[in-house]
C-alpha cells in the first residue's frame, strides 16, 4: 500500500503541502492541489487513518522510534514507556529502523497517516529542523537523548552524560589512576560529546593533564570495543591503568579484549562502563548507573500531556546519574577484607 511518503516523492511536494490538500485547507493552488489528488489516486493512497483524525476521533495510541531491539538500554526505556501508556490507558505501536530514509518514512507513516496520537524518538539521526517539517505539527513528538538544538523545538528527556562521566572519571582520579583511556562513541553522537565532555571537566577540576588521556573512538557495540581494544592492546603501547567506555556494551567487549592478552581486571587495569545494564551488574562491572526506565516513563507522560495540550513551550527534562561501584575498579589494596582471587572478573 502507498504511503504520504510516496505521494511526496511523486509530487515532489513538502509533506505540509500534501496534507493541506489532504485537509483541504484552501492555501494551495488548484493546479497544486490536482496534481496531489491525481497521485493519490494513481499510487492508490488511502488515508484512512488520517480521515478518522481529522473527525476528531484519537488513535488511543502512543508511537515509539527506536533505532534497534538489541540494546539492553532500549529495553529498559521500552518498559518505562509501557508503563506509563498503560497508566494513561494507550497502546503502544513500536517501530525499528536500521537507516535515513527508513526513519523518514517510519516517521511519516507514525505521524501524518494518523496511526498515533502523539511520538516518542530515541537517539534519532535527523535533526529538529527535519523532524519538524516531516511531522508538520500533526503531533506531538517528545525526544529522547537528542542534541541540544532540539529543545526549542521539541519537549526532549536527556541523561545528565556530563556529570555522570565526569562522577566516573573523578572516582579515578581519587584513587590515584591518571592514565587513563577512553573508549567513546562515535564523534558526532551528542551522548558521546557530553561524556568526553565530562571526562575533561574531571581533569581539569582535578588540576590534571587532560592531554594525557588517551581516546578511542568505536560504535558503542560489543563487537567495537573488543575490536578496538585488540588493536589497542596490538599495537604495543603501554597498558593503561583504567579504561573508561562510553557504555557497557564496549566496556565488555574490551574487557574480552583484555583478558584474552591475559590481563586481568582489576588486577592490571581498572574498568568502567555507562548505562549500568543488567550485563555490568552480572560481569561485576562498575559503571555510571542510568534510571533506564524512568526515563522512558517521563518522555512517556510528557508526549501524553502534549496530546491534549499541545501549545506551549517546550519542555527540557534531566535524569540524573550516579556511579556503581563494583568488582571491575577494587583492585586487592583498596579492600583489606577482601582475597585477591576473588577479584578479578
């Protein structure tokens, strides 16, 4: 069946001006408005959902965005979502998109057919300028991990990435650890940005050396610290004393890394992570421990007040963070009590 994303990829119209012939607003031309009407009957479009709408009738439903199903992260603020939907008596409608154009058209489908009373985005790929032009205002959107820029724009619920990395980072120092290296997220990711950010803040309210760090960047999988970590470790530079990964998932990996050259943490190298999933509390791992699920809870209510009240503006909320400590970062001296075989993870 055709989408409004294919109606404009055959009119070369904006999804605004499809929808104001769809709506039948009379601020578009006439020979515009049978140029949209010809391709709707020719791709066979049928806005069904979109009619019901416009009666004044709600879908009753939440629409979620995510960019994968495999990430620990996502699950956890699926659940919180889910509460709160279920608290407000909504459903949800789920969608996954593995690319650009795959977002765009999830989006659209979420959106401008009318399946959804209201959006909840995480880490999306697109820009507040191009979500707005895609969604027109049809309804709310509340984003989730998403750049600064966004907040004039949109209602967003952010991870306080800065101070949580920086808690991390200080927690190091503390115990006398300066070389330090860093496993971060790709360049351009905003989570990633904040916590480098953080990382150096620590240093410098440390009267420290940040240039001494070592950083390297990877993709926040599994597969990617490991990877890095092996060249890393291949390369024959010095061991650091402590590795700080920008979430579990590289942590983990670079902790395979590090064993597998028959290393030990925290014997030869502390370790910590970001996210403090189920995963880190299992391996033992210290790691900045993120309200998962409150955070999908409150984007959640915050989408779910916007359906009835949409005016108004926008809305910027911040989760804290705190640091849980555990066996990857308590080498033998720092606890008396406690055996060195017992330690290493």
């Amino acid at each position: 069946m055709a989408t409004l994303y294919d109606v404009c990829k055959k009119t070369g119209f904006s999804t605004a001006t499809i929808s104001r012939v769809l709506n039948r607003k009379d601020v578009v031309t006439e020979k515009t408005r049978q140029i949209v009407l010809d391709a709707v009957k020719e791709l066979n479009y049928r806005p069904k959902p979109a009619a019901r709408m416009l009666a004044g009738h709600k879908t009753e439903t939440l629409g979620v965005i995510f960019p994968e199903i495999d990430n620990g992260f996502y699950v956890q603020v699926l659940r919180g979502i889910d509460n709160a939907a279920k608290e407000a008596g909504l459903h949800l409608l789920v969608s996954f998109y593995h690319d650009k154009a795959g977002l765009k058209e999830t989006l659209l489908s979420l959106a401008l057919d009318g399946r959804s009373d209201a959006i909840v985005m995480i880490n999306i790929d697109l820009s507040d300028r191009q979500v707005k032009k895609l969604v027109n205002d049809t309804v709310p959107v509340v984003m989730i991990g998403h750049s600064a820029e966004t907040s004039a724009t949109f209602d967003v619920v952010e991870i306080d990435n800065t101070n949580g990395a920086a808690s991390a980072v200080t927690y190091l120092l503390n115990k006398g650890i300066e070389n330090i290296l860093l496993l971060t997220g790709p360049a351009d990711n905003f989570d990633s940005i904040q916590r480098l950010n953080g990382a150096k803040l620590a240093f410098e309210d440390a009267g420290k050396d940040f240039s001494t760090v070592t950083i390297i960047e990877s993709n926040f999988t599994y597969e990617g610290g490991m990877e890095q970590m092996t060249d890393y470790l291949e390369s024959g530079k010095s061991l650091p004393e402590a590795i700080f990964a920008f979430n579990d998932r590289m942590a983990l990996g670079a902790l395979e890394a590090v064993k597998a050259k028959g290393y030990t943490v925290p014997g030869d190298l502390a370790l910590i992570g970001f996210d403090d999933t189920e995963s880190a509390l299992y391996a033992g791992l210290t790691s900045v421990q993120v309200p998962m699920m409150d955070i999908g809870y409150e984007a959640a209510n915050l989408a779910i007040r916007r359906i009835d009240a949409q005016k108004g503006n926008p809305s910027t909320l911040t989760i804290t963070t705190s640091l849980s400590v555990r066996n990857s970062t308590q080498r033998p001296q720092d606890d008396a009590g406690r055996s060195p075989s017992n330690c290493g993870i």
